[in-house]
C-alpha cells in the first residue's frame, strides 16, 4: 500500500517535471509585459494579464480559422483517398497489393522538408502558390500513407461473414463499402481523422514554403511571424502558442485511447 | 510519427492468392471461362478502389519526388525556376555540395543530433516505461499526461524551449545560478547551440517511446516475473534477464523508427537556432532548407541535392526497419 504511494507520489513529480515547459508557456503567457526580464523570473503569474491574450484576439483569429479550414480539409481528402484504397487492399485481394504497402512505408520515411522542395516547384509552375487548398493537398501527404495502414490493418481484421452476409443480400463491393465496412471501423476513422488534422494544424514546413505569401496563412506561420516581429511580446507569443495547443489537448482529453493506439500502430505485435 | 505494419498488406493478398484455391473438381471449358472471367471483375473493381490512392502517389510524391530529382540535376536560378528552362548540369550540383566546407560539419550534427537523440529518448522511455508498468493509482492518467510534448505543435515546443533557454531571461539559466553555476548562451554559443536542439528534441520524443515500450512489456507475461521472484531474482536481475531480452524487438523497431524520424527534423531546430550560430547547429535538413529557402538568393540546385542525399541516408535506415520488421513477423 505504502509501496504504491511511493510510485504515486515519484510519478507526479516525473510528470511535473516533463510538463514544466508546458507550464512554463502558460506562465509567461500570464506574465505582464515589464515583468518578462525580470531576474529571477516570477514562478508563478502573482500578477496574472490577460493582455497576451487580447492580442491574440486581435492579430491571430484569421490564422486560427485558416488553421482549422486546412485540418478539416486535409482530414477529408485523407479519408477520401485512403478508406476506399484500404477497403480493396484488405478485403479485395488486388494482386500487386504488397507492393503498394511497401511504396506507402517507404513514402512515410522521406523529409518533409524534400517534399517540400518538390512542391515548391510544381506549385511555382503551375501557379498554386500560396492557396489554402495546394496547402491542404501537401498536408494530406503525411497523412495518406498512415491512413491507409491504419485502416487496412483494421479492415484485415473484420470478420468475413459480416461482408459475405452483405454480398447474399445482392449488395456489390460499393454498398458493402460504404454500408458496411466503412460504418464498422469506426475507431480507425477516428483515429485517421484525429492524427491527419493534428499533424496538418501543426504543419510548419509546408506552410512557410508553400504559403508564406497568401491571404489566408495557418497559426504556425502567425506564431513564426510574431517570433520574428516582436521579439520582445513573449506574453503574446505564449498566449499564441497556448491557444494553437488547445486541439492536441482536447484530443488527449477526448480521445486518449485513439491517440494511444495511433502511436502504437506501427510498432507492436499484438 | 508512425508507421504501420507493413506485414498485413503484405500478407493478405499472399494468402488469399492461395484462397481461391484450384478446383478439385475437373471443370467444363464453359464455367473455367466464367470463373476466370468473374476472378478478373474482382481484380478491376479491387484496382478501381485504389486507383485514387494511385493516382494521388503518382501526383503528389512521385512527381514532387522527380521535381526534386529534376531541381539537383540542373543549374536553377530565380527566373529559370519560373521559366523551368535550367540548363543541366549534371552531378555539378552534387559534387559542389560535397565539397562545401559546411557539408562534413552539417553531417556530423545530423549524426550526433540523430543518435544522441533516440539513445536518450529510449532510455528514458524505457525507464519511464519500467516504471509505469507496475500500475498504480493515477498511472494511467499520468502516462496519458506524458503525451502532451509529443503532441504538441512543433512550433508551440520550440518556441517554448527557445524562451526557457534564453541567455538573460531563461528559466534554465535561472535555475543554474539557483545550483550556483554560471549562465550559459544556449543557443548563441557556437559550443551549446546543438546541445541545446538535442534537449529539446529528446523532451519531444520521450513519449513515443514510452509508449510503444509500454505496450511492448504489457505484452510480457507477468508469470516469468513471478518465477524469477520466487527463484530469488532482484529487481535489476528481472530488468537484466527478462525485461530487456524479451523486449528486444519491440526495442530494435521502437530505435530504427526513432532513427528515421529523427534524422527528418526541420523544424525544431529551424525555429531554434536556425542551424546557427555559424553552423554550430546545422544539420543536412536545415542546410538544404537554407540553400533553397533561407537567403534572398535561392540555391534550389544544391538544396535538392543535399534532400537527395537524405533521402537516401533515410532509405537505408528505412530498409533495415523493413527488414527487421519482416523478420519478427515471419
């Protein structure tokens, strides 16, 4: 019994000391402007502003929208290219499917910042620089890949009378698609969903080549350009960087355990 | 940050190539036809599925890919990169980055950065992993509570780090003169500056490690625990004799992923200390960044060359995971 409060008690210290720097961005969010040099540092807000975070009202809300704009479209097309292709390689037995498994891991395994590179190119030439939407489709190539192992891994495991019993009922592989397997792996749509807008909203590569010029720029170049400008509005920039955590949060509130399984996906047998 | 089983995709259409198996029976010319005929439908409407997922390969890695290709091979400047008339240059851009004075420095970092990186990360997954495995009250909460660093935005994380790590007003330095020790220029010292990007880095990835480490000694039955007890095994004997070995492949997947991820990192150290001071912090990934992107003279030809390069520094890594991989599911 002692035994067990020991751990409790080492394990909130472990977890207060890996989550100082997240504390520490919300007290220098709280933090008054004059104070922010002050040496030694408050350790707590005792004098907690919200100026910080009127200016993130002021300056970052178009960026927010952007930002969310661009994870729901990328979620789309991710899902949209990858449920279907993950459908015939789990179920329909393509022949030349390994072989498109292996150019899938291997494409997970190439820099961002390459792709990034060959992007610029092509949306130079073809005059797509700096559209929301060219930033959707360069987002949605972290995410395909992952999309369809996920739902291929998860589409191999169900069970094959619920599609043979769809298939007396005279339903073709569209209906047994959309009506059947589709509705049942829900929990590989969450977590397909959850990872490709996480990852599209916390794109900094592709933003800042592809969309450092448009109308309409994500939180993480409005969090790279209040770095760059102000310099000396740290309060501002935390508050920023606090407000673009909130969706990682939510998620790590709301959906634990595809976050859980996301990670793992690739790595354990089970 | 994950990456899937590649054995399932590879496995189901092996063994289902064996399913349909060769009738027993001997069949008319007649209902041969039909079966084939039926057999060829289904492998249509199998492509017609993945033909989007083709196309979309083809369009946006497969032709970016080759636009790289394209950019490392050719002399590229402002206005023939809008023209796309370069004239080729062969491996000209290749051998220029090869012998840049910046290219052995830049590669040393990414190697440090690399293997400092996920030997420190997995040790503390691990130990963390140890540690959470005998459950206890909150450890479910707290584990999940880990997660945070891994899933917070890049940008968010290193703009943090960089604050906390600022010479005057840091909290670190704050808390080496509470220890009595002198301030140190953590991202302005030319001596500090990678170690710097490594701490940062080693905070994000800790997670991920302990996860798949979890999960991995979740999957170790706690019976062999209970008879090396009984046998008179300590507690570092149980590590040393069960945990680790056992682990083993969960160990060499959980490092070879870390081992490609990491040598990809842009943006942390982008954001940081933009590869500087100098080229202190530089690694293959910033320095093509800066060739292609970071001054107002765009070097495309030598920033794609430096990407090729990674690429296929990654590949490589890449390949062996694949084969491990391949080998613990055979």
């Amino acid at each position: 019994m002692t035994r067990s409060r020991t751990r409790t008690a080492v394990g909130v210290v472990l977890t207060a000391l890996m989550l100082f720097p997240v504390y520490w961005m919300v007290n220098v969010s709280l933090t008054p402007q004059q104070d922010m040099r002050k040496d030694p540092p408050d350790l707590f807000p005792l004098h907690p502003t919200f100026q910080g975070y009127q200016a993130v009202l002021n300056d970052q809300l178009p960026y927010l929208l952007t930002s969310l704009l661009i994870g729901l479209g990328t979620v789309a097309l991710t899902l949209a290219v990858s449920a279907p292709a993950a459908y015939a390689l789990a179920r329909l037995r393509p022949r030349g499917g390994g072989v498109l498994g292996m150019v899938l891991l291997i494409a997970q395994m190439i820099p961002g910042i390459v792709m990034a590179m060959g992007f610029y190119g092509i949306f130079l030439n073809y005059g797509l620089m700096n559209t929301w939407w060219g930033l959707i489709v360069a987002d949605s190539t972290i995410a395909v890949p992952f999309g369809v192992m996920i739902f291929t891994a998860f589409m191999s495991g169900i069970p094959d009378e619920l599609t043979a019993a769809a298939l007396i009922d005279g339903a073709g592989s569209v209906r047994t698609f959309w009506s059947v397997v589709l509705p049942v792996s829900r929990n590989a749509l969450v977590t397909v969903s959850l990872f490709s807008f996480l990852w599209a909203w916390s794109d900094f590569v592709f933003a800042n080549t592809l969309d450092s010029g448009g109308s309409m720029q994500p939180i993480t170049l409005g969090i790279y350009r209040y770095i760059g400008n102000n310099n000396q509005e740290w309060n501002a920039i935390m508050a920023t960087a606090v407000v673009a955590s909130i969706p990682a949060a939510l998620l790590l509130v709301l959906a634990q355990r595809y976050v859980a399984a996301g990670v793992t996906a690739g790595a354990v047998k089970d | 940050m994950t990456t899937v089983r590649a054995d399932r995709l590879q496995r189901s259409p092996a063994t289902s190539r064996a399913t349909p198996a060769e009738p027993t029976e001997p069949l008319d010319p007649a209902a041969r036809t039909r079966r084939r005929r039926q057999r060829r439908r289904s492998q249509l409407t199998a492509w017609a599925f993945i033909a989007p997922l083709v196309g979309y390969l083809a369009a946006f890695y497969l032709y970016p890919l080759y636009r790289n290709l394209d950019l490392s091979l050719h002399h590229y400047t402002v206005r023939s990169f809008v023209d796309n008339d370069a004239p080729f240059s062969g491996w000209a851009n290749y051998s220029q980055v090869l012998h840049d004075p910046t290219f052995w420095p830049a590669m040393r970092n990414t190697m440090v950065f690399t293997l400092v990186s996920i030997l420190l990360q997995y040790a503390a997954g691990l130990a963390l992993a140890v540690f959470f495995n005998r459950g206890f009250r909150l450890s479910g909460t707290l584990r999940a509570l880990f997660l945070v660093p891994w899933l917070l935005p890049l940008i968010v994380s290193s703009s943090t780090w960089a604050w906390m790590l600022n010479s005057e007003s840091g909290v670190v330095n704050y808390g080496l003169h509470l220890v009595g020790l002198a301030p140190v220029d953590w991202l302005t010292s030319p001596s500090w500056a990678l170690t710097s990007v490594i701490v940062a880095n080693i905070w994000i990835g800790i997670p991920f490690n302990l996860v798949i480490l979890y999960s991995g000694l979740q999957n170790i039955p706690g019976e062999l625990y209970e008879a090396a007890s009984l046998d008179g095994a300590g507690t570092w004997q149980q590590f040393r004799r069960i945990t680790f070995p056992l682990l083993r492949p969960v160990s060499a997947i959980t490092l070879l992923l870390g081992l490609v991820y990491t040598l990809k990192v842009f943006d942390l150290i982008w954001i940081m200390t933009k590869g500087g001071p100098g080229n202190a912090s530089s690694t293959l990934a910033t320095w093509s960044y800066r060739f292609g992107f970071g001054s107002l003279l765009p070097q495309f030809g030598p920033g794609a060359a430096v990407g090729n390069i990674l690429i296929l520094i990654a590949l490589v890594f890449g390949l062996l995971y694949i084969r491990v991989q391949r080998r613990q599911n055979a």
